[in-house]
C-alpha cells in the first residue's frame, strides 16, 4: 500500500459533495487518511506490506534506532500481535508472545539465543457512559469501549517463575503511559500500563475529562487485582512522589485502596496483611519477627520492614525495639521460651537502652522488667567461669545471708542468658554481689545500724575476693562504707587513711582519719583498699561531664575544676573522660618531693600525664592539659618554686634566660612528668599554651633579665608567627642594643619591615614584617615616616646578567648622583615590589641591595653586588654560588 497526496485529492475531487468542503481547505488534504495499492512484492504468509522510502541518510538511522528500540512490551501494549520479526542488516530479531490467563511469556530470539521473560498482568474494560465522552471526537464517540492492562516482569529464581515475585527493576525504558504506543506523560508507579486513554491532538499527552477519570479508577482496581495475583510483598507500592497530572491522579487514586488490601507480608497466618492492620519493626530479623508474630499483631516480615520508603507512603506504624519490648510486659511465657527470646535478640545484634525494659522471670515465680536489677546464676566451670569461687566457702555464703533479705533477683536458670549480664545483670559471684543494688542500698543505710561491723565484714570479703582495681567510680558507694577510725569511732572507708601509708606520710597531720590499726591488721588489705580505704592518693572519674556538673561532682571532689577549665579551655565542651588526682590540696607544704616520687609511678602518672579530651560541636575535639597537670603545676613547689616558673634543659636558650632551669635528681620527678606540670619545654610549645605568647613578652619585658639581640631577634621571628588575636599588646617591649637588648616604652617602638629604613629610622627599632607590628601593635616604619625621595634620578637598563639572576627584579632602575629620602643620605630606596618596584640607588651596593630586595631574594644582595663590580669574572662567581 501506499500514500499519496496528488491521489488523494484526486479521489475527493471525484465526489462532487466534498468540493465545499475542499474549497474550505485552500484544496489541502490529509497524506495518511486514504491508502492507496502499491506494486511491490508480499511475502508469502502475509497479507499486507508496508514500505517506508527513507528520505536521507539521517531517517536511515532515526529508522535503525527505532528498530534497535523494539523489544517485548510491544507485545504487550498490541496484545492482538503474537510476533513480531525485525530483520537487518545486522541480522534478524524475533519476538513472541504467549498468553495465558494473567501472564504473558515475552520470547526474544536473536544471534545470542532465547531470552525469556513471563510477565504478571491484571487486564480491565469496559464502556464509557455518553456522558463521558461528549466533548470527544466523534470517531471516539462511535466507539465507546475501552481496555487497560498492567505488566510487570517476574523474578526468576530458583523456583523458575513460580514464585510471583515482581521484578519492577527489569523494567525497559523510562516510564511513561502507553495508549497503546509511548506518550509523553510519565509513570512513576513501578509497572506497565497500557491503557486507551483519550490523547489531545499531538497524540502525546492524555485529554483530561470524565472518561481519563473513569479509566483511573477502572486501573487503580485493576492494580489491586494484580497485587493480589503476586507474592506479598512492598516492589510494587507507589513511590512518594508523582512526576505529572496523570501520575498524580493515578497515585491518589491506587494509594485510596492500598490500605485494606491484603498483600504485605505479614509473620502470623494467613501471611499477608492489609496496610491498616501493619505494623513494622526493622530492627528485626527472622528468628525474632517468627517469635513475635503472635505477640505483635500485624507483624510485617522483616524484607517489608526494611522497606522505609514503602512505610511511609502505605502509613503503616514503625516499632522501634523499645517499643516491642513494651508489648512483651504482661504476658505469660515459659522461662524457656524467655532463653529463646535472648538468643534471638542477641543474633541479631539488639542491645542498648532500647532493651532496658526486657521481661527477665526469676526464680522465686516473678518476671521483673529491666535486666539491671537482677542477678545471673555464678557461672561453672563448663561453660567458662570458675566453680571455685574463692569466698563461696565462706564469705560469699555470709554475704547471702546478710543481703538476703533485701530482696535479691535471681533470673530463672532456663532463661539465663549472656544477653542479660550484656544489659546490666550481674553474676552472682563475689563481685556481682558486690555490685548488686542490695549490697549498695545495705551500705548507704549500714549508717543507721546500731553496729555496723556486722556489714563491713561481709562487704569487705566480698571486695577482697573480687580482686584488685575493681573499686572504680562504679563503686564510689563503697567508699561511705562505715569502718571503725583511730579516734574510737566509724568513718567512711573513704576518709580514712592506713597508719604508716606512703599518704599518710605526706599529708598534713590530721587533715584524714586514720583507720584502726587492729582493725587494719586483721583484714585483707586488697579489701580495704577497694572499698577506698587509702595507702596513696586516690584517682575521681567522670565520663561526658560538663565543667559545672564536674565541680559538683562528688566522685570527683577537688576544688579548682572551674580554674582549670577557664584557663585551659575546657569549659569550651564537654569533657570526655575526667580523672583527676584526689587529696593533692591535703600535701603538707615540706613534703612535695616524697608526693611528686609518688606521683611518678603508675597509674598515677598516667593521670597526671594524659590529657583531657574536650568534644566541642560538630564532632570537633581538642585535647588540654589534664586537671591533676595543671593543678600540681600552680600550687606544687620544685626546688622552692612552681613547676610552671622552670625550664627544661633541652629548651630554648632564652628560655633559660627567661625562667630557672630544672636540675634532675634522683628520686625526684622525671623531665616528663615536670613538663606535663607546666615546665617549659621550648619556645615552639610555650606560644601555642593559652596566654603563652603573654607570659613570654612580659617576661621579656623584665629589666632584670639579659637576652643578646640574636636569641631576641629568634623570638621575634616566632612571635610573628602567632595570631594577633591571641595576644595582648605589651605596654613596655624589648629591643636590640647592639649586641644586647634593653627595654623601652612600646610607643616609643617602630617596626621595620623593609632594611632599607636602617638608613633612615634611628632609635629604638625592631627588625621584622608587618605581622610582628600586627601581633605587638606597634607602627611600622612605613606609617611612621613618609619616605619622601628628593631628586627624580635617570633611568637605567638592568643588566641582563643581573636579571637573569634576579628573575623578579624589575628590568630598570633609576640612578640618583645624590639619593635623599626623609632629609637623609641613603644609598639606596625601593618603592613597590617585584617587576614593578622602581628601585633607586647612588652606589653599587645599594643597587644590589635595592634589586635583590625588590626580587624577594635579599640573600643574594652579595653575589649581585659582586657581579655588578666585576661583571668579567662572572662566570666564576656564578659557580661559586652553586654550592650554596
């Protein structure tokens, strides 16, 4: 067949009723209305051919693109087509499809063999009401029917394509309706749909009217029908998002009937669940969400929990753990099914607050909620403890007794499980009863007891056979254990000190209560010192504690914690781990050398030693001298002074000018512990410390002290260096005197940041850049004094030699007979810098300095000065200058 527009206006103009009507068109007419036969040859097997002329090269390609373009949805968009064949040059591509109730298997042969794909369809149609298509073209009045489908590809697993389970991802091309063939409206559900939807005229978007609207909800049914036809799952849920009119209203319209459509999948029979009825925990795994299923109403498997985006838009409950395990209160459940519950939140990986509330059944027939209140059976030696435990003879069978009637809670032996001791359960060992809340609430109320020994002795085994370093801030209860003192009464085991301890002998008498000596004797010393009793200085603990809750802490219990924060910049967060030396202030004033021996010996060096960690926001940290560091370092005394006003011997000689050097000694404190207290270590340290950069120019500023003007102007060249926010201007600075230094007025100082002010600028002058005039606040020489040159000079070439050497030296310069600048002789003067700088001189030497300062190479002032006196012996100067 073929078109033609010369044939058909020849076929119109033959029906003399149609002249009017071609009159009206200027005798234009429609080119693919009338079909017209063609010569040519049809293939045998088939009625018709259609040829298509390509008119250039370029619609040869458009051509193959779209042939390369065509793959099985065509089939399921033209479902009357059973095959389709594309045949070129390349080869030949057959597609085939085979319909069967509500799956379409979509065959693809090609030189790579055959490809199968079964997709899950759901099929609608109908008739549209008069009513709906009133404003439509009359060709679609004449025909009213109309037909939807979606498709979706299924995933082929193991069990070939039974399972049903949709594969949206396998999806091809963009998604946009078909009505049949692609239009331009997009399709943001995860599906097919080929639906005879009204176009506008360009055949590209769908016409908005009654009949698009009753077509959206024949396919929001028919989306229903298909969800019910595939495995339970959230693949085909609507994404948050429409991305057009008809995409939007479709949404609307399938999200209004998802919530009472059974198709999650659901943990208890029948194994879905409708959207209202769904809850989700994604914290979950299998073998948990199978053991909540009946006490969870709803319970979604956990692959549609993960889901999140399709809970959002399906509006269905997200559990978190705490709150299922606020479901599991009440309900009556075996010990053993509570040891399956642990094991599976264990696999899992759940722990943490979200756990504090677990059921735990006891012994005594009771299921108490949280596991931080309960004691776990002693373990054996079968399953990795000790059956010998070393009071259960004695001790612990007494600490039973007298704890006992405060209510100890035993978890029942067929629930036991390591999650528990993971949450807070203690073994019922010695140390977990020692860490139970019983003995704890015994202790704080032993205070009320006419005889308290009775307690002391059983919490005294108790913390002895715990072993040694187990009285940490956990336990800073123990240490208002009442124990009997010297003075014939109780005192806090944690204000008591052991008659003759290395504490006791340096602390000022009476400022502790000594422990009874008998008492002492008769005891395991391990116990005593773990419920606090002292033989050396004890260390406070605090975790993620700000400096105010700090100072108020009593674990802590030292006085200058604010000080120190203010000082160091701990206040500026919260402090990550706190541990400070406790009692340092009750050191008597002659016995700092025996403390400070005791204070370089682990673990109490470590504590004076490590820093303290500060979180400050967004992540950041910092690290600041720990609180016992700075302490010790204002009120300890080395040599007579603090450690603060000494320096070490590897430190900067000035430094030694500038503070009294440390001598080692033996038995004394190390070089590191007396750097950590705030002996200075070198100059570099010393202006990074806050109000470092202060201390050292006020020190400089003592005219007591000596410092030659070359180690003067070494700090100067560092200071510099420093911002000038961290500084405070110095009312009196010390400057160069030959080769001294002496100190001055600070206005009466003038930086100079160029050598060639030495020729101008007398008196009291430092040598430096504009950043030391920033940081000391002082004036430069160039906002001091105007620099004025007299005399215009002549203009001269720079010689090449020069200024291959110099390579940012400017190519001229000016000549003076005399070169005056503020009144004053020079030899030479540089305005600007650079390429640009005009450099003037009146002798050879202030031409080499002028070049070399304006190129930024100050240090080869000699070799061009060298040059420009002897340029014939250039060569060799050059060399000379190779070897540095």
């Amino acid at each position: 067949m073929r078109w033609s527009v010369e044939a058909t206006r020849e076929a119109l103009q033959a029906i003399p009723s149609l002249d009017e009507e071609l009159g009206r068109r200027s005798g234009v007419v429609p080119v693919l209305r009338l079909p017209f036969p063609a010569e040519g040859r049809i293939e045998p097997g088939y009625d018709t051919v259609v040829v298509l002329p390509l008119r250039d090269g370029a619609a040869a390609t458009a051509a193959r693109g779209l042939l390369d373009a065509v793959d099985g949805t065509v089939l399921l968009s033209l479902p009357w087509l059973r095959e389709v064949v594309v045949e070129t040059g390349e080869g030949t591509r057959r597609l085939a499809a085979a319909w069967s109730d509500t799956r379409c298997t979509i065959t693809t042969a090609d030189g790579d063999g055959p490809r199968t794909t079964v997709w899950a369809t759901a099929r609608a149609e109908g008739t549209h009401a008069p009513a709906a298509l009133r404003e439509r073209p009359v060709e679609e009045r004449a025909r009213p029917g109309w037909s939807l489908l979606w498709a979706v590809p299924l995933r082929h697993d193991d069990d070939g394509w039974g399972a049903a389970v949709p594969d949206p991802a396998s999806l091809p091309g963009p998604g946009v309706v078909r009505a049949p063939t692609p239009t331009d409206e997009p399709l943001s559900l995860p599906v097919m749909l080929v639906a005879s939807f009204p176009l506008e005229s360009t055949r590209r978007h769908v016409a908005p009217g009654p009949a698009t609207d009753a077509l959206v909800a024949a396919a929001a049914a028919a989306y229903v029908t298909l969800l019910a036809d595939l495995a339970p799952g959230t693949a085909l849920v609507p994404p948050p998002l429409p991305q057009g009119t008809l995409d939007a209203a479709l949404h609307r319209a399938v999200r209004r009937l998802l919530p009472d459509v059974a198709f999650l999948p659901a943990v208890a029979a029948p194994g879905v669940v409708a959207p209202r009825d769904a809850v989700a925990a994604p914290a979950l795994d299998e073998a948990l969400a199978d053991l909540l299923g009946d006490v969870v109403p709803g319970l979604l498997r956990p692959s549609a929990a993960a889901d999140r985006q399709a809970l959002a838009v399906l509006d269905v409950p997200v559990l978190p753990v705490g709150e299922v395990v606020d479901r599991l209160a009440g309900i009556d459940r075996p010990p053993h099914w509570w040891h399956r519950l642990y094991s599976a939140l264990a696999a899992a990986g759940l722990s943490g607050a979200a756990l504090e509330g677990l059921p735990v059944p006891l012994t005594d027939g009771r299921t108490v909620s949280g596991p931080r209140a309960v004691l776990l059976p002693a373990l054996g030696a079968d399953d990795g403890g000790s059956s010998a435990d070393p009071v259960a003879g004695g001790a612990l069978a007494e600490a039973l007794d007298v704890l006992a009637p405060l209510g100890l809670r035993l978890v029942h032996p067929e629930a036991a499980h390591p999650l528990l001791e993971r949450l807070g359960a203690r073994r019922a060992g010695a140390e977990e009863l020692l860490d139970s809340p019983a003995c704890r609430e015994a202790v704080q109320s032993a205070w009320d007891e006419p005889d308290p020994l009775r307690l002391a002795e059983a919490v005294l085994a108790l913390a002895a056979a715990a072993g040694p370093g187990q009285a940490g801030a956990a336990r800073a209860w123990l240490r208002e254990l009442p124990l009997p003192d010297a003075a014939g009464g109780f005192s806090a085991a944690g204000q008591l000190v052991l008659d003759g301890s290395a504490l006791h002998a340096v602390v000022e008498p009476g400022s502790l209560g000594v422990l009874e000596p008998a008492f002492a004797s008769t005891h395991d010393r391990r116990g005593l010192l773990a419920c606090g009793v002292l033989d050396s200085f004890a260390v406070g603990r605090a975790e993620l504690v700000g400096i105010d809750d700090a100072a108020e802490d009593p674990e802590l219990d030292v006085d200058g914690l604010l000080e120190w924060a203010e000082a160091t910049g701990a206040d500026a967060g919260v402090v990550a781990e706190l541990a400070v030396v406790r009692d340092l202030d009750l050191v008597a004033e002659d016995c700092w050398p025996q403390a400070l021996a005791m204070l370089s010996v682990a673990p109490l060096r470590e504590v004076v030693l490590t820093p303290a960690r500060v979180l400050l926001e967004r992540g950041a940290a910092r690290d600041v001298p720990s609180f016992s560091a700075w302490w010790l370092g204002e009120h300890a005394r080395i040599d007579g002074v603090r450690p603060r006003e000494l320096v070490l011997p590897d430190a900067d000689p000035v430094l030694h000018r500038l503070y009294q050097s440390f001598r080692l000694a033996d038995g004394g404190p190390d070089a590191a512990l007396v750097a950590a207290l705030g002996a200075r270590v070198g100059l570099t340290a010393l202006l990074a410390e806050p109000g470092g950069p202060d201390e050292l120019l006020t020190r400089l500023a003592d005219r007591a002290r000596d410092v030659p003007a070359g180690e003067l102007a070494a700090v100067y060249a560092r200071l510099a260096d420093v911002p000038a926010g961290r500084v405070t201007p110095p009312d009196h600075v010390r400057v160069p005197s030959g080769a001294g230094s002496h100190v001055v007025a600070a206005e009466r100082v003038v930086v100079l940041d160029s050598p060639a002010w030495l020729q101008v600028v007398t008196g009291d002058v430092l040598v430096g850049d504009v950043r030391l005039a920033d940081v000391l606040d002082l004036p430069t020489a160039a906002e001091r004094h105007p620099g004025s040159v007299t005399g215009t000079g002549t203009p001269r070439p720079v010689s090449p030699l020069v200024a291959e050497l110099l390579a940012g030296a400017p190519s001229t310069w000016v000549e003076h007979d005399d070169l005056v600048v503020d009144g004053i002789g020079v030899d030479w003067w540089v305005e600007g810098e650079g390429r640009t700088a005009v450099v003037r001189a009146c002798t050879g030497d202030g031409l080499a300095r002028g070049l070399a300062w304006a190129a930024a190479a100050w240090g080869r002032r000699w070799l061009v000065s060298a040059l420009l006196t002897g340029p014939d012996d250039a060569a060799r100067l050059l060399a000379e200058d190779t070897f540095g």
